[in-house]
C-alpha cells in the first residue's frame, strides 16, 4: 500500500480528558509540543564578561530548542513549525540581527565565536527542512498543500528569502539555489509579491539619494517641490548619519545582489520596473565615482582599507562592463595607486570560499534533510564566513622581539605612555599600531582602556629557571640535552655494561668482510689459457680478435704425421742443453743465469708478499736488469760492448773482434729469445717454414 501524504494522514489517539479514541488528522495543533524558543541577541560589541555570560546562555537555549526540532519526525516537525509561533519569532529575530559579513570587525570571545557558528549552522538546516516538502517515499507533503502551508502560515516571505540569501549565499549557494527554486516553484504567489516589493525598494534608493543631494535629472518622473530643495550634501551631513546612510545602502545593495545571484529567475521582474537605467543615465554616476577616487589617491591608508574590504580591481571591472566609453588610462592610474599604496606592507586577500557538492535530492531543496550528522557539521562549516562579525577568528598574540619592537614603535611617537599602557592597547586593537596611535590621538579608545593610566608600565614575567636558557656547552643541543629538546630516545641509552657483540673487541674480530674480500680477489689471481665455452655461447667469442696471434698457417696441418707429441710444440719449459755437454764458459754462463733466475725469483717472492695486484712490465724489466749489472760488476766482468761492433767492414778486424763475436755467437741462447736459431731450423725441417 503506498504512503498517503502528510496532508491526508489521519491518527488515532485516545483523548487525554475523556479517555475516547479520536481520530485527528497529522496536522494539527494539539500535536505540537509545549515548548518556548527564545529571542535571539547579536553578540556583545565590547569583552564584558556579564554581557558575554548572557549571549552564551541565550544562544545555548537556541542551539538546544533546534537540535531537539531537527530531530523530531517529519510529522511532529510540521506541526511544530506550523503552530509554534515564538520558533518564527526566533527564526525571524537571527535573520534582522546576525552579523552581515559587512559589519565590523569584532574582537570576540572565542566562546562567542564557537556559539554563533554553531547556531548559524542549526538556523541554516532549519530553514533548509523548512523548504522541502519531499524528504523520503514514506515521509513528504502534496506540492499544491505544501506551497499552500508555507505562504499562508508566512513560513517565508520576500524578506526572509532576500536575508537567507545574504546571510547564507556564499557558502552554501547551490543549496539556496535549490531551495529557493522550490518555493518558488510551488507557490508562484512569490512572485507577484516580489513585484510589489520592488516599488518600495526603489523608493528607498530614491530617498537616499536626495538624503546625500545626488537625485538626477529624470530619475523620477514627480517633479520636485520647491520647498523640497535643501543644500544637503555627503559633505556637510552629520558623520553619524552619513555612516547610517552608508551602511543602510551596503545593507540594500548586498542583500539585493545575493538574491539576484542565487535565484536569477526573478531579475525578470527587476527589469519590468527598470531597475537599471540605460548607459546614458549611468555614466554620469561613473564619472563622479572616478573623480572621488582621484581625489583621494594620496590617502594611502584609505585606500589600503577601502581596497581590503570592497576591492578596487572589482569596482573598476563592473564600470567596464557598465559602460563602453571609460576612459582606460584613469582606471589604470587609479589601480597602479593602489597597488602602491600596498607597498611594504602585508597585504591580505580575501579566502575564497568554494559551494559544497551537495546531495542527490529527490525534488528541489529536498536534500539531505535525515543525513548523518558528520554531513550536517560539514554543511554547516562552509557557511561561518557568513558571520563576519561575531564569528570573525581571533588573532594569534605577538610576543618576544616582535611584541618589543612594536611597543617601541608607539614609544617612538607617544613617549610619555608607559609600556604597561601600550601593551593593552595593542592587545585590544589587533596588535596594529596604526589604529592604537590614530585613536590615542584621537580620544577613541574604548571605555576600559580610557580608564587605565597611561603611564602604567609592563609587568615582566621573570624566567623560572635562567640558569638553564643561558647555559652553554658542548652538550649543548645534542641528542640527550633534555632542556632543549621534550623527548628523549631511551633506546639510545645504554644502562650497565654493554653487550659482547656491541665491543670494540668484537667488531674486530668479526672477519665476514675480510673473507668476502679474499674470496672476490683470488679469482683475479686465476688465469685459464683456454676457456670452455659452452652450447650457444660460440658466437660470444668469435668477435673477439686476438691481434698479436699468428694464424697464417692455421689452414696446414703442420706435424699431423709427426710421431712427436703434440705439447711439444706448445710447451712452455725452455730448451736446455744437459750440463755435461756444455762448454766451459757456457757451464758458467748457465750458472750465472741460474743464480740470476734465483735471485729474481727470490725478489719476486718479496714482492708478492707485499700483495700487489698488477706490477708494471716494464718496471719488472728495469729491476732485473739492474740487479744483473750489479751481479756482473760484482764478478768483474766488463760491460764495454764496444769490440763487438769493430771496424767497418771491409776494413778487417781484429783479434778481439773475433773473439767476442764468437763468443756472443755461442751465448746468446742464454738470454731473451733463447733457442731462436733452433727452433727456426726445427720448423724449416718439418715443412713449416717453405724454402
């Protein structure tokens, strides 16, 4: 069976003063609850702690009255608002007294701050129930009766929709969108009463500007009386009521723009009543607005805070698109002035506040009305910038050099105050020194601070341990220093005697590395004459080309029939001729090369116990010859080679001549490249050298 809505749902419930059973339908007024919703009250504009006690209370009861509304049933909910009329009257007074984020700029409590984003974001999920008449399958309202309740009970009207969208439009834009939509929607009456509005608004308009002596020409089709005319202008008005202008007009203006941004549907109706004049009546306006500014481009001070509240750039970039013929060199004059009326000093832009994605709803503004409550804190935590005033973040203190240095600042210029006296001065004001010197000057200060006495002086607060910040050493700052640092690694702290393996004793005799490194360079110490090579891996090798290799007669099987062993040929043991067999000075040249070869051998044991890797060849060469030389300068053998070479031929030679030839003739074997002649006659008897 489908729901029936909740116009037509009918309960059944014993009478309390008879005891009958009695049927009543869903909406009525003995449904609702006994309970009183308080007035709401700004937050208090000074610190004074019986004002601020009472804000906290009263808008305690609030948060509490709509966290016990936001939950009830969709039932008790509708009847609640329907017939409580102290919950409109408390809804009504948040939106004509909650901060506008054009209000200035309070120094609050920081309970206050909490207090009021809290029940900025509990005002905001009223309304936003309020405006759907759709919240489930089981649980909504026919649209017809649900446009019905809400205008003819004044749930909303054209006022409390423009306030909603100023208080609530920038953070939550596409929400407001929606809902919005959906009042409109279903009860058009909303906008034949915005129609009416707007002759009163326009009227307002009109009456402030004959209030500052700006009416036009044309502007109203009445012709003005005679005795209407007064010489009142911005320039000679009381400040007070030039401020209330002022601020009435942002009011209007901002409230107006907001509503326009959020529902664009209803600049229609704008338009039918000529809101804007056509560019000729508008650039009469420009041109005076250009000329003020002009006027006041030394006022650099004015200009930086004009320019943080409402930013130039914008103003310039809306009378751009207002009007084809402004004159670009005076609009970029005006902006390069500024700029450098920033200059030096920290400029600060305003955060951009980003709509949140809302919810799939399943009609209009119906979104997540039975949500978790995570998703209604979030909801709530993008509209705080709203309230600009008492929800403004309070400052961080300024303390240490920095707080010295602007004490010394005001000092400079008011030398009779006492530091005591400044200090509070800048605690109150923002820590600015500009606005503490200007209402100093100018008798402005607020009223505690008019009481102090100006002569008080700063109270220090003495170090508790001086000894400790001043000490200096070389300890100083390390791991363990527990007074320049909050925590310690105990695990780096080492109670009682120390582990074996943590010793110096056992890290040295610890040898892993030592033979890891024994084992890398005793494979340099292998030489293979021939390396095997594996399947597959002959193609790796035939691209290497030995250069000093003869392979001229690899093609000819040299000595294939020979009864000789094969190792013969490459057999690396020298030729030697038996000792018995040998001559007499060859036996002693034999010797001489064998104590040679002992002596070098001897040395190159004394070398490789030096564990070198690779010796230079030619440094080895060096060494060797040198000690040979030394061995024969020791026997006394001459070492003039000059009766070798002898006459030039064909002159003949003498004695010793001969002799030494024969004798070089007969040794020669016994140094480098040593059995030559033999050798070369072997390979010529065997076919390997041709004839």
């Amino acid at each position: 069976m489908p729901a029936l809505p909740l116009d037509e749902l009918q309960l059944t419930e014993r009478d309390p003063k008879t005891g009958k059973l009695r049927t009543l339908p869903a909406l009525h007024p003995e449904i609702k609850a006994d309970r009183s919703f308080v007035l709401y009250r700004p937050p208090p504009a000074v610190r004074d702690p019986a004002l601020v006690e009472e804000f906290l209370e009263r808008a305690k009861f609030i948060a509490d009255d709509l966290n016990w509304l936001l939950a009830l049933p969709h039932d008790k909910f509708w009847c609640q608002v329907i017939f409580d009329e102290t919950l409109q009257k408390c809804l009504d007074s948040y939106l004509c007294y909650a901060p506008r984020k054009f209000d200035v700029l309070l120094d609050c409590h920081p309970e206050v701050n909490d207090m009021q984003k809290c029940l900025h974001q509990r005002v905001f999920l009223t309304f936003l129930r309020m405006s759907t008449h759709k919240e489930s399958k089981e649980h909504f309202i026919t649209p017809s009766v649900f446009g019905e309740i809400i205008y003819n009970n004044f749930l909303f009207d054209i006022p409390k929709i423009l306030d909603l969208c100023v208080l609530f439009g920038k953070g939550n834009g596409l929400l407001l969108q929606k809902m919005i939509g959906n009042i409109f929607t279903q009860q058009p009456s909303y906008f034949s009463d915005l129609d009416e509005t707007l002759p009163t608004v326009l009227q307002v308009l009109n009456n402030i500007l004959q209030k500052c002596g700006l009416q036009c020409e044309g502007a109203s089709a009445e012709p003005q009386k005679l005795e209407g005319r007064v010489n009142v202008t911005a320039g000679n008005m009381p400040l007070q009521e030039l401020k209330d202008i002022v601020l009435y007009l942002c009011d209007t203006c901002t409230t107006l723009w907001a509503f326009l941004d959020v529902f664009p549907l209803a600049c229609q109706t704008f338009q039918k009543h000529e809101f804007c004049y056509s560019c000729e009546n508008i650039q009469p306006f420009i041109e005076e607005f250009l000329q003020i500014f002009t006027s006041v481009l030394q006022e650099r001070r004015f200009l930086r805070d004009y320019d943080e509240q409402f930013p130039v750039e914008d103003d310039i970039s809306l009378l751009q698109q207002a009007s084809s013929t402004l004159d670009e060199t005076r609009t970029a004059y005006i902006l390069q002035a500024v700029e450098s009326a920033w200059e030096g000093v920290d400029r600060k832009k305003p955060q951009v506040v980003k709509d949140p994605t809302p919810a799939a709803a399943s009609n209009g503004a119906s979104a997540t009305v039975q949500s978790t409550a995570e998703d209604r804190e979030e909801l709530g935590a993008v509209s705080e910038d709203e309230c600009a005033g008492a929800a403004a973040a309070p400052v961080s203190k300024v303390s240490g050099v920095e707080l010295d240095s602007l004490i010394s600042q005001v000092k400079d210029l008011l030398p009779d105050l006492g530091e005591g006296f400044i200090l509070a001065c800048l605690e109150e004001y923002s820590y600015d020194t500009e606005r503490v010197i200007n209402n100093i000057l100018e008798e402005k200060l607020v009223p505690y601070l008019d009481k102090l006495d100006r002569t008080m002086q700063r109270q220090l607060k003495p170090d508790p341990t001086p000894l400790v910040t001043s000490r200096c050493n070389v300890f100083q700052n390390d791991e363990f220093d527990v007074f320049s640092r909050d925590s310690v690694d105990i695990s780096r702290i080492q109670k009682g005697k120390r582990r074996e393996k943590d010793t110096t004793r056992s890290l040295l005799n610890d040898k892993r590395l030592v033979a890891e490194q024994k084992e890398r360079y005793s494979q340099y110490s292998v030489v293979v004459e021939e390396v095997p090579v594996q399947q597959g891996e002959g193609l790796l090798y035939k691209e290497d080309y030995e250069d000093e290799y003869d392979d001229t007669y690899d093609g000819n099987q040299v000595g294939a029939n020979d009864a000789d062993s094969d190792d013969e040929l490459i057999s690396r043991r020298p030729f030697t001729i038996p000792q018995v067999l040998r001559p007499k000075g060859q036996e002693e040249a034999q010797e001489e090369e064998e104590e040679d070869e002992e002596e070098e051998e001897e040395e190159a044991e004394k070398e490789r116990t030096k564990d070198h890797f690779v010796q230079d060849p030619a440094v080895l060469r060096e060494r060797a010859e040198a000690r040979r030389l030394a061995y024969l300068a020791r026997k006394g053998h001459k070492q003039d080679g000059s009766a070798v070479v002898g006459n030039a031929k064909g002159h003949g030679q003498n004695r010793e001549t001969v002799q030494e030839r024969r004798k070089k003739e007969a040794n020669k074997s016994a140094r480098a490249n040593h059995n030559r002649r033999v050798l070369a006659d072997r390979k010529r008897n065997k076919g390997m050298i041709p004839s």
